[in-house]
C-alpha cells in the first residue's frame, strides 16, 4: 500500500470529521442549551428522539440515509433541480457522521449548559447584555470545556463510523473510502498489511485529537483555579 494512499483515505477521513463536526455544533448548542434550561411538553420525547442514532444499529441510520437522500426520497427533486448528487460521495460520508455524533455533542452540551448556575446568565443581563449576548459572553465561555470535549467525541466518532456510512457513501476509493472503510475492505480481500497500516494511521489520529483535548483541558482547568 503505498503512502500517497494512506495520505488520500487520511485526509479523506479528517475532512469527513471536521465537517460533520462543524455542521452540527450550532443546533447542537441551540438543543442543548434549550434542554438543559427550558422544561415544556414532551421534553423526554425530544431527548429520547435525539438518543436514537447513539442506540440504533448504525446500517438501520445508514438506511434511513439512504432512503431520505436518494434520487426517489423525499429529496430527490432537489437533487433533480440542483443537479447535486449526494448519495455514494464523501459528502454522504460526512453526513452520516453527523447523524451519528450529534446525540454525543448534544447531549456534552446539555450537561455543560446545566452545570452552569443561572444566576451568572442572570447578572449578564441585569447588566444590560441581551439573551444572545448572555449566551456567547458568559453562558458559553463557562461551558466551554464540556462543549469542547462534545466536540471531540463528535469527531472521533466520525473518525470511526462504518455502519451508516457503508450503505449511505459506499467504499469507493478515492471518493468515500474512510480508513475505517479502507481497513474493512482490506481485512475483505486479504491484504491484512495494508489494514494494519490504516489501522496505525487511525490509532495516531485519535491519539493526537485526545492529546490535544487532554492538554487543552488541564491548561482550561488550572487557568480556572
């Protein structure tokens, strides 16, 4: 296997990552923070809803993928319109990972937002600062260290995710083949070196994100105390 592949499925994987990663963190932080302050009606229902994707078989996530982005889903005639193709591309890839990190983001966020005491939200505004205000001054720099690590969950799970990925973006090289696609096949036909190559290149990734995040961490904690 040579090193420009092992560069093109790492790139490929990080890329898939950091975009599902960023495309979740705003509802992530507007859901979370709804759940963690507000009680109303079906509150448990929306909590149990946002569950799902961590507890269903991620081929079920990848099928309902599938289903609601393909040519004939309920999406189709945008794909028609636009002449976009999502289904089978690294964009698909990069939305399944999505599906499947937003309950672990979404939820770091809610626990973040509830350990926070209101009253500090509540001085911001008595000093004049709006509710959007409130929020990005004082609300999300106390919860930052909980987001930040929701955050590294989110893409470290994307780093990893097979299941819905399979069905919804296919193992293409070159296109969509993530290394925890590009290690499947390999292990598939045979060629165990190459897979464990792939293997040490996602073992030094995930290292890495957790080295940073452990270090970021400490230095956030002892800037507190």
């Amino acid at each position: 296997m040579s090193l420009d592949e092992v560069a093109s499925i790492t790139s490929l994987t990080l890329r898939v990552g950091l975009v599902a990663t960023a495309v979740i963190l705003p509802p992530c932080l507007a859901l979370g923070y709804v759940l963690a302050r507000r009680s109303f009606p079906g509150k448990s229902a929306v909590q149990a809803v946002v569950a799902l994707p961590m507890v269903l078989p991620p081929v079920a996530v990848g099928l309902g993928l599938l289903l609601l982005l393909g040519r004939r889903g309920p999406l189709g005639w945008l794909w028609s319109l636009s002449g976009v193709e999502v289904v089978f591309t690294w964009w698909a890839a990069a939305i399944a990972a999505a599906v499947v990190g937003f309950p672990l983001l979404t939820r770091a966020c809610e626990q973040s937002f509830a350990e926070i005491d209101p009253r500090f939200e509540e001085v911001g505004r008595s000093l004049g600062l709006g509710r959007m205000r409130t929020f990005f001054r004082v609300t999300l720099p106390l919860a930052r260290r909980g987001v930040f690590y929701g955050m590294l969950l989110a893409f470290t799970r994307a780093l990893g995710e097979f299941g819905a990925t399979t069905l919804v973006a296919g193992i293409i090289p070159g296109r969509t083949e993530t290394l925890a696609l590009g290690i499947y096949s390999r292990v598939q036909l045979g060629d165990d070196s190459g897979a464990l190559v792939l293997c040490a290149a996602s073992f030094a990734i995930a290292f890495a994100a957790m080295l940073v995040a452990e270090g970021w961490l400490r230095r956030s904690r002892t800037a507190v105390e």
